[in-house]
C-alpha cells in the first residue's frame, strides 16, 4: 500500500499484480492494485479490481464505495448509486460514500432535466 500511496502508481501496479498472481485471494493486494490503477484512470481494470474485492469481501464498504467512483468514470451511473448504496448500508456513518452517493444523485438530476 505505501507503493500506492508514495506517488508512484505506475510502481505499485506492477508490484501488486505479482501479489494478485501469488495469492489470487488478496483483498488487499486486489484493492491496492484497484486504486493505482484509479490514480493512472485506468477505469475498466480497476472497475475489475475492486469487483473481485466486493466478490472476495463482501462487507468491505470502502470497496463498494470505491467502485461506485470507478463506475461514475465509466459513465454507469446506475450500477455507482446501487453501490454507494451497499457502502452505505454495510456503513451508515460512512460521508464518503454518501456524499458521493449525493453528487451522483446531483448529476442524475441535472441530466434528466436537460
């Protein structure tokens, strides 16, 4: 994780795909690699990141949360708002996920009223 979060998403992409290989069932290194690829706007691969990690740890709010912003990039808003949704349920309390379930709502509105 200190790869990703060391400014070098390029470095760490490489480095958490040798960890997904080695044990395909690593959250973490599924969720890490999900957010390197998100900082490069790589979004279908990370889109399929953090599917497996919603798959492999269903109760991981930040991976639901996470997901929903890649889908907003991919432009499938209604798959995102399902998602803050379950961050939200698995995570009340959790104002990430609920303001960016706001701003989608937002955005939803503003294009259904053009």
């Amino acid at each position: 994780e200190a790869l990703g979060r060391s400014g070098r998403p390029a470095d760490a992409i490489e480095h958490f795909e040798a960890a997904t290989r080695l044990d395909p069932s690593s959250v973490p290194a599924h969720y890490n690699l999900g957010n390197a690829l998100f900082a490069l706007r790589r979004f279908p691969a990370a889109a399929e990141q953090y599917a497996s990690v919603v798959q492999l740890q269903p109760e991981f709010a930040e991976a639901h949360n996470n997901l929903a912003n890649t889908l907003v990039e991919l432009g499938r808003l209604d798959d995102a708002e399902v998602q803050y949704g379950e961050a939200l349920r698995l995570k009340p309390g959790f104002a990430p996920a609920r303001n960016n379930l706001r701003r989608l709502q937002a955005l939803k509105a503003a294009a259904a009223a053009r």
